[in-house]
C-alpha cells in the first residue's frame, strides 16, 4: 500500500504554524498585511505551476503526495468565496468614499458605478467557483481511494 511518508497533519500544522508567524490570524491587520497575503498566494500558486510540470515527476511522487495535494488545494479553494464575500462587504463602504473619481480609461462611467461593477464581478467570481470547489472535493475523495498492492499480493 502506497502510505504518505509524512504525517500530513503535522504538515498542515507546521504549514499553519509558519503563516501564522508572517500573518498571524488574531491581528493586526492591516492594507499591507492583507495584499502582503494575497501576494503570496500567487506566489505559491506560480511555485506549484512550475513544481507540477510534467518534467518534473519528482513533485508528486506517489498517491499520498496526489491526494495530500489535491486535498490541500481543496482546503484553500473551499474558503476563497467566502474571503471574496468579506471583501466586498469591506468594499461597499468605498461607494461613498469623499472624493471618489475614476480614470478616464475605457467608457466613462461614474464612481458608484464602477464600485457596483466591481462588486458584482467579486460575487461572480464567488459563484464560478462554487463547482471547482465541488469537483475538487470529488477529486480528494477518489485520490483517497487509491493505493498500489504489495508485490506478494498480486502473486496469490
């Protein structure tokens, strides 16, 4: 049986542990923690594009390795509608902001309606990915199904 040859949990605690140094969950926030966090989030997001190629095998070595991956990328996944909610909550406070103005780029447009359209992208964002979120938790539930049978039990 193909067994993960780390405790994933441990794993996830350490990984929890190190986000919490650089952006702890009780405090402070702040503009440049919350886009420091958003920032690093592509950062990773860039890291496993490259990690994940098909020259480089060596990245998911085995099928606890898939379904660790897959499970971890689930987990982060399930939460992003609900940070683009909290945000545009946050954001609505923007409409009536003194001396709000938009660019002269693309049609003209007033402020209120930019903040609105902006807003409504957020939600629709949120809602595409409600079914990358189900599919992911289907693939985590298959890849958890799987396992390689020992030699010796192959031979009976």
């Amino acid at each position: 049986m193909d067994t993960p040859t780390t405790d994933h949990v441990t794993a996830l605690a350490n990984a929890v542990a190190a986000s919490d140094k650089a952006w702890p969950i009780g405090g402070p926030y702040s503009g440049e923690q919350t886009t420091s966090a958003a920032r690093h989030i592509g950062a990773l997001v860039r890291y496993l594009n490259h990690a994940t190629q098909a020259w480089n095998p060596e990245s998911l070595p085995d099928l606890a390795t898939w379904h660790d991956t897959t499970a971890a990328l689930w987990a982060a996944l399930q939460h992003l509608p609900q940070i683009l909610a909290q945000v545009e909550r946050l954001a609505e406070a923007f409409r009536y902001a003194p001396g709000l103005a938009v660019d002269d780029r693309g049609e003209p447009l007033q402020p209120g309606e930019v903040v609105n359209l902006a807003i409504a992208s957020m939600r629709d964002a949120a809602v595409t990915l409600d079914p990358v979120v189900d599919a992911l938790s289907y693939a985590m539930r298959y890849t958890g199904r799987l396992y390689i049978r020992d030699a010796e039990s192959d031979e009976s």
